[in-house]
C-alpha cells in the first residue's frame, strides 16, 4: 500500500555522479503533449472546445494568461517571444488588439466566467504604464469575474518599477508576483545585460509586502558568463535576506542557434560543465540550510508557502507558469505565442504581432497551432504529472481513472525504468512507483520514460539538458 506523502518526507539526495549519467535533453513538462508536438490548427477547433465546455461558468475553475511581449532592453539570455522597443505607443495599440482578442473569446460563453487564476507574463509586463495596466485589468473585469480570494499574479523587472506602481498594481488586483533577478554580481550582469541593484530589486519586493501581495518569487538564473560557485554563493546569501516565499533557480540553456540574443554571449565565459554542477550543488544546499522546501524540478518555497502545502497533501499541479496550487484549470490565452488548454484542446496564438493584427482585424481569433488530445494522452499526462509533483504514484488510481491494467498497459515502460531502480533513482513496487531523495532532481529524465511522442520521434536538437 502507498503510504501517503513518503517522497515529500524525504530529505533531498545531491549524487553528482548520478545527475552526470542521467542528465540528457528533454522536456520541462509544463503540459503533455508538450507544445512542441502541436501541429497546424484553426480557431474553429478551439472554438468548438469553449462551446462545449464552457469554462468558468461550470465545475472546473479558469484561469486566464496574457502575454505581453514588450521590453526596453534585451537580455542576452531570453528565450522568450518578445518585442524589444521603447515607444509606448506601440503597448496602446497592442491593447486594443488584446481587448478585442478578449471580447471574442468571451463572446463563446453563455454566461460570464469565474476566473481562479490570472496571470500576465512577458516579455515584461510592467513595460505597460499604470493607466494602460488599469485598462487591460478593467476590460479583463469587463467580460469575466475575478475570485476574490483567486491568485493573480504579475511578473516584475525591478529596474523598470516604482514602489507606486507596486501599489497601483495591488490597487487594480494583483496579490502575487514575480520577480527576476537572476544574479547580484555586476560582472555577470553587464555579461547578460541585465544590470539590476540590490536596492531597486528590495524597493518592489517591501512594497509588496506593504500593499497586501500574498506571495512574492524569485526568479534566478544558474550557468550564465562568469558564474561561481562563490558568485552566486554571494548572489543568494543577498536573497535570503529578502526572504521570498517561492524561488526559482533556472538552468542557463545556451541555445544560440535557436535564440539570437543568446549570440551576443561568450560561450567561453560559461562555466565548466562541473562549474555548472559546483554553482547548483552549493545553492541547492544554501537554500536546504535556510528552511527552503525543495518542490522540484527548480522550484523551492518556504514550509508555510501554499505550494509546500499543496505537495504534503497531494494537490500539487503543474502548468504552463510552472508549478501550481490549482486543480488541472480550463485555460484561456489571449496575445501573441500564448497557449491555451480548453478541455482536450491546446491552441496556442501566431507568433508575430503583424499576423496576430491581421486575424483580429479579420475578426478572428489568431489560433494557428494546437492538439487535440486523446485517451492516452490524458492517460499518460496524469502519470507524469503525478511524477513530477508528489513524486510517486499509486497505479490503483490510475486504473480506476482510466479503465486500464497498468502494468499491462505500460509494460514498455515499466522495464525501461529498471536501469533507474538499479541507480537507486526510484523504487518500483508491485503497486506503485516512488522516486527517492536521489532521484527527485532527475525527475524529468524519468518522465520521459512515459511520454509516447518522445519515443517515436524525439526532437532532442530542441530540448535543454535537463539540469
């Protein structure tokens, strides 16, 4: 019998030698199918989805994301769609676009929906000013009804904020946010140009703080130029001080054939690969040492924080922002490259701002890639979810769910997993799997083993090292 909660007890297991075997590519696992899977699609499918579900206006809870493309600088390491500008005229018309992109896809609802979570991402959100901010969260409101107690979320260039907008922000709604920071050292700053103070980055995180924000995170970056073990030592002894409720420790993927900023950045300045292991190593322990809750994959939150909380009684999910208190939401995705999932249907928007005008002028939404998914899929999606989140999994309730004898449906997979028992990464029993304390950084490379587009043709050229 499963024992409820035995992975989250264990205490984390750093086996350098063991991450150095397993650390291929892959996936990070935000959805399954992951979207690189998706293929061409239109709107119609999407549509046809939100009709027939109808989300938050039922059951199932709704979250909306929203991305905002627009930067002033560019920082060298970003993989992220964005617009590196400095016309504010150009967030105006962007709006106008976004609000009628949100009229649209409200208007396929029969009653207004119920909004859980809501979140804007970048890009860099806080590029709007306070009024064009108070105009999106005012046409948002227009057409959906935001939970008072729901989770609205923000993230934050603290070089581009004031305490007062900090405190505009709290006034419009949002109660969490997150900041990047990414490294304290200046060295490492001008590298990526992103050159950003301790006391402009404490400045947002107190007013926070002082205006009702229920969560701040940190984002931080690991392997970029002129990184040490000592630097980012330094870099996180400065954080834990701010004492953030969550924290992010990302793994710098240095992919310059597929992102072009990344081609301003001296390869020859990276860390080492046992410098990378060095830098992940010390911090994971920094962070261990001052009371921080590993989740997983990059993620660590204070005991008392909702997702350390989620993950002790088994309600941990995860998503497209990453790791999440909510139940697997219905999500509407409104602006360029955002990704949608209504029920069994992933749609995810064009790409460049030209074409996302050009089907909105036309009175269409601009959904041009997406899935539908399958049995299997929903199948194999819960497995790994469960995976990546509790670390363990029951196999009765996966058979209960889907109508399936496990072992005979992933009889493949079952006997590819038994070079990780041998490591000592997981422990697989007559009625369960649990990943152990070693095997709980590795977690991505065991997920793989269930992911059935990976292992009938697998774009590895496209994947990151998993750590």
């Amino acid at each position: 019998m499963l024992q409820d909660n035995v992975a989250v007890l264990q205490p984390l297991d750093f086996d350098r030698n063991l991450i150095s075997q397993h650390n291929g590519k892959g996936p990070r696992y935000t959805s399954y199918p992951t979207a690189d899977r998706f293929a061409v699609m239109d709107a119609h499918t999407y549509e046809q989805s939100v009709l027939q579900q109808q989300p938050g206006t039922r059951i199932k809870p709704l979250s909306l994301y929203f991305h905002l493309p627009f930067c002033n600088t560019i920082c060298y390491y970003c993989a992220c769609n964005k617009v590196i500008t400095k016309d504010q005229s150009k967030a105006d018309q962007y709006l106008d676009y976004l609000l009628k992109e949100v009229k649209l896809q409200s208007a396929l609802l029969t009653k207004r929906g119920t909004v859980s979570q809501l979140h804007f991402g970048g890009g860099t959100p806080t590029f709007l000013n306070d009024l064009q901010l108070s105009r999106l969260m005012e046409g948002i409101r227009t057409h959906f009804d935001l939970k008072a107690d729901g989770e609205f979320s923000i993230e934050i260039d603290p070089r581009k904020v004031s305490a007062a907008t900090v405190a505009h922000l709290g006034s419009i709604g949002f109660n969490r946010m997150s900041v990047g920071i990414q490294d304290f050292n200046l060295e490492v700053q001008q590298a990526v140009n992103r050159v950003q103070s301790e006391e402009e980055t404490r400045i947002v995180i107190d007013a926070a703080r002082a205006n009702g924000f229920k969560s701040v995170s940190i984002d931080l970056i690991y392997g970029l130029p002129h990184q040490s073990q000592a630097s980012m030592y330094q870099t996180i002894e400065k954080v834990l001080t701010l004492r953030p409720d969550r924290l992010a420790l990302y793994s710098y993927a240095h992919l310059p054939e597929r992102f072009m900023p990344q081609r301003r950045i001296d390869a020859g300045q990276l860390p080492s690969t046992e410098g990378k292991l060095d830098i992940l190593q010390s911090s994971v322990n920094q962070l261990l040492a001052a009371g921080y809750v590993y989740i997983g994959m990059d993620h660590f939150s204070l005991p008392d924080d909702a997702l350390a909380i989620a993950q002790r009684r088994g309600q941990l999910h995860r998503n497209f922002q990453g790791y999440s208190t909510h139940a697997d939401c219905d999500l509407m995705a409104f602006g360029v490259s955002a990704i949608g999932k209504v029920a069994n249907c992933f749609a995810q928007n064009v790409k460049d701002l030209d074409t996302y005008y050009q089907y909105l002028d036309a009175d269409r939404l601009p959904v041009d890639r997406g899935l539908l998914m399958g049995h299997d899929d929903f199948l194999r999606g819960s497995v790994i979810q469960s995976l990546m989140c509790q670390f363990e999994l029951g196999f009765r309730s996966v058979e209960v769910s889907y109508l399936i004898d496990f072992k005979s449906y992933f009889s493949d997979e079952l006997k590819l997993l038994a070079p990780y028992q041998d490591d000592g990464l997981l422990v697989l029993r007559d009625d369960s799997i649990t990943i152990t304390a070693k095997g709980r950084f590795l977690v991505r490379s065991i997920a793989m083993v269930f992911d059935r587009y990976l292992r009938h043709a697998a774009p590895a050229g496209r994947y990151s090292k998993l750590i």
